[in-house]
C-alpha cells in the first residue's frame, strides 16, 4: 500500500509539471509519465507500475488532451495514442519487473557465494592478462596479509607474498596451464607479516577469446597449513599403530619422551594387578619394586636422551603384595625430522623363568674338589640343551672323558696325589672350553663336556683332539712328573639318541671303544662319523686346489622390485664342480673353508669376478644393477676384505654403493668389536650390508640399531605356505614393518609363486628374488635372461618371470638354488 501511494504521489506531481508547462503537456502529454511508469515497476513492482499506466493514461486524457480538443474517444489517432501509451508502459513495467527480479537473484547469489568463500576460507581472484591487474576478494587479501583497500593488485605484488623457494614453482605452473590449457594447481607457501610460513593451495583455469589468446586467469586460493598438519598427525598415528601392531601379544605400552605412560593394554593392568588408570602417567614407575625402581628409571632417562630402545628386567610390587619379574622392550618413536618423541613397547612376565633360575643357583651345582659344575648340574643342563637343540634343528655333543690308569695313580701315589690330579686334569680341560660350553665333573675320574648349537660334526672332533693334546704334558705330582693320558667317547644329538639319557649311555660306550682301541684316543659312537671325517679330509684337501684348477664358478641371481616388477640386480652364488666328486653343495665346503682359512682367498676371487661381471651388464644396459655378495663375518676380523673391496672397485670401476654384502644373522649376533668397526669402517667407503636368512638365528634385535645395517633378507620359511599360512604371513608381516620402521629395505627369498609376489606387494615389501623370477645361473644365461627381462619392461611388461634356463644351466642342490640357502662365500 505504501508502495502505491508513493507512485501515485509521484504521478500527481508529474502531472501537475505537465500542465503547468501547457505547451509540452499539449504536444507530449506521456514524455514524463513513462519514466514515473518505469521508476515505479523497478523500485516498487508490477502491480504499482500498472496503477501508474491507467492513471497516467486517465490523467493525460481528460486534463491535458481534452481541453485542447485533441482527446476524442471515437478518433483512432487519439485512441491509438492512448492505447500505445498503455501498451508500452505495461510492457515495459513487465520487462523491468523480470529484470528487477534477476538482479535481485544475482545480489542473492553474490551474497550466498561471497558468504560461503568466507566462511570456507577460500580466496578468489580474477587475472586479467591483458591489464596484468588481478581482483581478489576479500579472503584472498586476507590469505596474503594484503590491506583491504587494495582491491585491484598486480600479478608481482601477489608472486611477491610467495616463499622464495615456491615462486619459481608457481609461475611454471601458470605458464604451463595457459599454454597446454589446462587445470591450474600448486601448493606454495606465503609468508606472513610476522615471517611464518602458512601453506596455500591454488586452483584456477585459463579464459581463452575467439581466437584463442589467453585473456584471463579465475581461480582460488585455499589456506591448507591446518589440513597439512592433520595429515601429519595422521601419519604419526598410523606409524605408532603399526609399530603396536607388530608387537608380541604381551602387555603393551606407549609413554612420551620423559616416560610419562600415555596408553597400555589390559593385558598389561592385569600383570601389575591394576587398572589401567593407574599405570598411566608416572603409575608404571611408581609399582617398580623399591630396589629396582632407580636403576629402572635411570636407564629410562639414558635411553631416551641416547634415542635407544630400552631393554631391562625389573621387578614389580602388586597392589596384592605379589612380586612378579617382568621384561620390557621398548623402541623409540620418532617425528619426521628424526626427534624423540616417545616409546612403543612391550612387557612380559618372566616370574617362572626367574624363578626356576635362582632355584638353579642354589642348588648344590658344583662338585667339591674341582669347582667344576657337577653330575646333576651337569644332566640337567644336557637336558635342556637337547629340548633346546630339538626346537631349533641344532645338534649337541656330548663327550665322556676318563682318565687311562687313574686307579694306579690313586693305588700306589694315594687319594691325595690321585685329587690332586682330578684339581689339575679340570685346568687342563678347562683350557680348551669355549664360550657356552659346559665342562663338568661326572664321579671319579670322569669328565663330561656338553657342545651345544653344533653347527657341524667336525667341531666336537676338534674339541676331542685339544682334549687329548693337552694331557700330553706331564702332570707335576708331589714333586715329580706323571704321564697320564685320556680316553674320549663322543656321542651327538639327534644321530646318536633322541634324549639326554641316551646321549649319556651310547657317549659311555664310545668311551668304552676309544680305550679298546688304545686309549689316548677319542671315537664317535657311530661308524658313519667317521666316514664322514674321511670325507671331510677330502673335501678339504681337494677344496685346496679347486681355485688353482679353475674348478670355482659364479652363478646369478635376479632380484627384482616388488612394485615395479622391475629386475634390480642381481645376488652372486659361488658354485664348486670337482672332476671326483660332482657338484658340491656350498653348505658343505663354505664352512670348512672359513675353518682352514681358505675362505680369504676364495672370498676375494668371487668380489673380483662378479664386480667385474656386473661392472660389464652396467655399462651395456645403462642400469645402476646392484650386486649382493655373501661375506663370512672371518673376513671381517682382519684388514683384508677391507683392502681387497677397495683394490676391487678401483680395477673394476664398480660404484660401491652398488655393492651389498650380505652377512648371515648368526655371525651377526656372535660379532666381537674388531667386526664391527670393521663393518663402520667399510660402510665409509658407501658399500652397504645386509642381514641374510633374517629371522633363523637367535633374532637379537639390538643388533639392529647398533650396526650399520641397510637391508634385511627374509627368510624363505616365512614365506612357506603364504599368504594361507596365517602363522608364517603373521611373522612375515611383522618383519616387514619392523624393518621399514627401523629404515631397512626388506627383500625377501624363495618366491616360487604368484600368491607369494601378491602377498609381498601387499605388505609394501621392497625386493623378491626365488624360482618364479629365475634360478641360480652362470654368467652367459643370467646376461640373456637380463637383455629379455629390460626387453619385456620397456614394453610395459612388468613382474612377468622369463623363462627358466634350460636344465643343463640349473643347479643340482634345489635347497641353495633360490639364493637364500647357498651363500656364496
């Protein structure tokens, strides 16, 4: 109604112009309605515009036209102009009613938009490439700590706010999207007023004319530092679930740098008997039995300021007054940039074993006269060394030693020369121990002495000749000088008996036999060893001659990256054919090569031949082909690997961190401080070591952080069955990321199958090698098998194995074909 009345206020002083200014109203009595009819449609609507018309029309009619006699209803002149003046004005008021409408949908729309990119944060410009002036809105100014007054800004002034760094980045892209005409996108920073840098993420597209010239850049600017940091903080969860996850079903922990318990599994609360609220914080600490409790706290604070995994045992007071002994391993975790900034950890309750352990001490475990370990010390040890052996497929010899004529000695020099030489025969023997191995006083004049974790016969045949050798010294007996020799019967677990009690009876009877034959002798309980002792003495002394007579070859094979499906290089296989005795498998004279010093010569011939060979496929084939070679940790404890690596790079030119050297888990874990600042000492030189058959020995993982270690091979029985074995792809899984958390590459051995490449691809593993890529072969094969593989790969054909090499070329030893059981050193 308001509306209304205005308009026709307005009309009436219109009109009240008009016929004061007679002339004009005469001649045009509509010139100054019509834009009363159209102000009116555009502020007030349709409906005032249309009141306007009739009464504009009425008006003009009756107190302009009539009086001059120019209005005649029945003229068509004059109803012409009447009804064209109608006409136009309700057209028009229609015309801008619609456009009213739009542009009022527009300023909404405008409105809607402008509030969405500000709530949302989004910036957006205009370049006009013409001008090179760019128009950004309000948030954009605000992104770039621009004034708001600078509404209109220069394409220099905006690259200006970029980071230094970026603004190289940033341009290539622009030109790049305006010449290929696509999609603008880049991530820079800009610098803030006070110098921090924020992240942003441009979006935009070019706007081309009819001609196709560049005319105009729209896009818009995200601030992105937030959302980067949440994507870090993700990652840093993700990382700390893994590392979790690959922990023993134990209690489980998880503790800032300073210890302070932030997570803990029930399991956990239920070995401390609390609840998991009151380990959290500094609780765990707090239930430390009170002499444990410093010395736990003061490694923690070492280990954390060293950055080292934390290893102790300790013992814990229970709320219900229980004292348990528990076990804690714990890694550090570590931000990107490498800080500390907390601990992962496992415990585990190790109360039995504790306690079975001083259940030993104070037993009655020594014998009287010689302070040796005695007869029930002794059975009890061989025991569990024979459970221990038969859990880790390891052998155990167990030798009977007697003293030959003792009962003369005792008879005619008396009970106390005869204990004086019991005293003096246990230094002796004492002498030819080593480490982890048990002398022991059985009664009388026996002796036993338990060899645990033999790895071959011929060692416990080495112990019995020291044995033997050092009783044929005179012993001093009161006052004067005594012959007394020893007779040595020798049995072995599992060849000789399936428990202790028979390794006791048939190492009797050996004893029995030795002192037949004549005593001052040793013998084996079974014939067949010593056949197997005659056959050692030809393999070694044929083996001494195998380099001069060319009988020593190189066999190769690929190792591929799991992802690409591409071959990566390839590991070297040593190979021995004896014109007598065939093939011989490396299992069998490595380790008496590193027993008679043979292994350094050996050793330095096969890194000269395959740097060499590899050296040559490199320069064919442009690739930066690796080279694994397996070392014995022997040659790591004199300076001759070291000079022989470097002598071998110099003449062949090969890159030394091409070069891999591979050592076994054992040796790893029985390394002395010669090997391993022999091992710093040739990773100076770039040359990198790998674990090999990772997971078969003792698995000290300590060795992990303290050796300079690059990868780790798993081991082919973990991969047996994968992925439908759930226990061996548990394990698998498991090492994998272990060693991805702890910066090792993982390759793994024995693929014979597509599952088990699938598997490996799934768990993110770096390097396969086995039987479905290709095995063990000679040079000439393995260089064809290299030129069709690259074929196949340049062709997009990729993790595809080439065919295996004709029978001729394979290996007749099957177990050390694949690589991961044939070293080759």
């Amino acid at each position: 109604m308001v509306r209304d009345i205005t308009a026709v206020v307005a009309l009436a002083v219109v009109l009240l112009m008009q016929w004061a200014a007679d002339p004009l109203a005469r001649n045009a009595p509509f010139i100054l309605i019509y834009p009363v009819v159209f102000l009116s449609a555009w502020f007030f609507g349709r409906r005032s515009a249309t009141l306007v018309t009739l009464l504009g029309a009425i008006a003009a009619a009756y107190l302009f036209m009539q009086p001059y006699q120019e209005f005649n209803v029945q003229g068509a002149a004059a109803r012409g102009r009447l009804l064209t003046f109608v006409l136009v004005s309700l057209a028009m008021a229609q015309v801008l009613h619609w456009s009213r409408q739009h542009y009022l949908q527009l300023k909404i729309s405008e409105a809607r938009y402008d509030f969405a990119t500000t709530v949302a944060r989004i910036g957006t410009w205009e370049w006009d490439l013409t001008t090179d002036l760019i128009y950004g809105s309000t948030v954009l100014r605000s992104l770039f700590g621009l004034p708001d007054v600078e509404k209109v800004l220069t394409a220099e002034k905006m690259i200006a706010r970029i980071h230094p760094d970026d603004q190289t980045m940033v341009r290539q892209r622009l030109m790049e999207a305006i010449e290929r005409k696509s999609i603008y996108e880049a991530e820079f920073r800009i610098l803030t007023a006070e110098g921090t840098p924020r992240w942003i993420l441009g979006k935009g597209r070019c706007v081309y004319d009819s001609r196709g010239r560049p005319i105009q850049l729209i896009g818009t600017n995200v601030d992105t530092t937030e959302l980067r940091a949440a994507e870090k903080a993700l990652r840093e969860s993700e990382n700390q679930y893994r590392t979790l996850a690959a922990a023993v079903p134990a209690g489980i922990f998880r503790s800032d740098v300073e210890g302070e318990c932030i997570y803990t599994n029930s399991r956990l609360a239920q070995m401390y008997g609390m609840r998991s609220k009151q380990i959290l914080g500094s609780g765990w600490i707090n239930a430390v039995h009170v002499h444990d409790r410093r010395y736990v706290a003061e490694l923690w604070r070492t280990t954390s300021r060293q950055g080292v995994a934390f290893d102790a045992e300790y013992r814990v007071s229970r709320p219900d007054g229980r004292v348990v002994w528990v076990t804690t391993q714990a890694a550090p975790e570590r931000s990107d940039d490498g800080t500390v900034i907390g601990f992962v950890g496992v415990v585990t309750e190790i109360t039995e074993r504790k306690n079975y352990e001083e259940s030993l001490r104070l037993q009655a475990s020594t014998d009287d006269l010689t302070k040796l370990a005695n007869r029930a010390f002794a059975t009890e040890r061989l025991q569990l060394e024979v459970e221990h052996a038969r859990s880790q497929n390891t052998n155990v010899a167990l030798m009977f030693i007697d003293l030959d004529n003792f009962m003369h000695v005792n008879d005619t020099l008396g009970h106390e020369v005869g204990d004086e030489l019991l005293k003096q025969t246990a230094g002796r023997l004492g002498t030819v121990m080593q480490e982890g191995q048990l002398l022991a006083r059985f009664g009388g004049d026996e002796f036993l002495i338990i060899l645990p974790n033999l790895a071959r016969v011929e060692l416990a045949e080495r112990t019995a000749e020291q044995v033997v050798e050092s009783f044929a010294r005179p012993f001093v007996l009161n006052g004067s000088e005594a012959f007394v020799t020893c007779s040595v019967g020798i049995a072995v677990y599992p060849g000789d008996g399936e428990n202790y009690e028979s390794l006791l009876r048939h190492a009797d009877i050996a004893l029995y036999r030795a002192k037949e034959t004549g005593r001052n002798n040793y013998q084996f309980f079974l014939e067949e060893m010593n056949a197997q002792l005659r056959e050692r003495q030809e393999l070694e002394l044929n083996l001494r001659y195998a380099l001069e007579r060319d009988e020593l070859s190189v066999h190769y094979q690929p190792i591929v990256m799991v992802q690409s499906g591409k071959v990566a290089g390839f590991e070297s296989l040593l190979r021995w054919q004896n014109s007598a005795m065939g093939n011989v498998s490396p299992e069998r004279f490595i380790a008496l090569a590193e027993e008679n010093g043979m292994i350094a010569p050996i050793g330095n011939w096969l890194l000269q031949t395959a740097c060499l060979q590899m050296r040559k496929w490199q320069i064919a084939t442009g690739e930066d082909l690796q080279l694994a070679v397996n070392i014995s940790a022997n040659q790591l404890r004199t300076d001759e690997l070291f000079q022989t690596l470097q002598s071998v790079i110099k003449d062949s030119g090969f890159p030394p961190h091409l070069l891999e050297l591979e050592l076994t888990e054992r040796s790893l874990i029985q390394d002395d401080l010669v090997t391993e600042a022999s091992l710093h000492k040739i990773c100076k030189e770039g040359i990198r070591f790998a674990i090999d058959d990772f997971g078969t020995g003792y698995s000290n993982l300590g060795y992990l952080q303290r050796l300079p270690l690059h990868s780790l091979k798993l081991d082919r029985s973990f991969l047996t069955g994968a992925p439908q074995h759930v226990g061996n792809t548990t394990l698998a899984r498991t090492i994998i990321t272990m060693s991805h958390s702890l910066g090792l590459s993982v390759i793994a051995e024995g693929i014979e199958c597509e599952a088990q490449l699938e598997f490996l691809r799934d768990e993110c593993c770096d390097f396969v090698q086995g039987y479905y890529f290709a095995r063990p072969m000679e040079a000439a094969v393995a260089e064809q098998w290299l030129m069709d593989h690259l074929a196949a790969f340049s062709l997009g054909d990729t993790a595809i194995p080439v065919a295996l090499p004709p029978t001729s070329q394979r290996s007749i030893h099957p177990s050390t074909d694949s690589g991961d059981g044939g070293p080759s050193t």
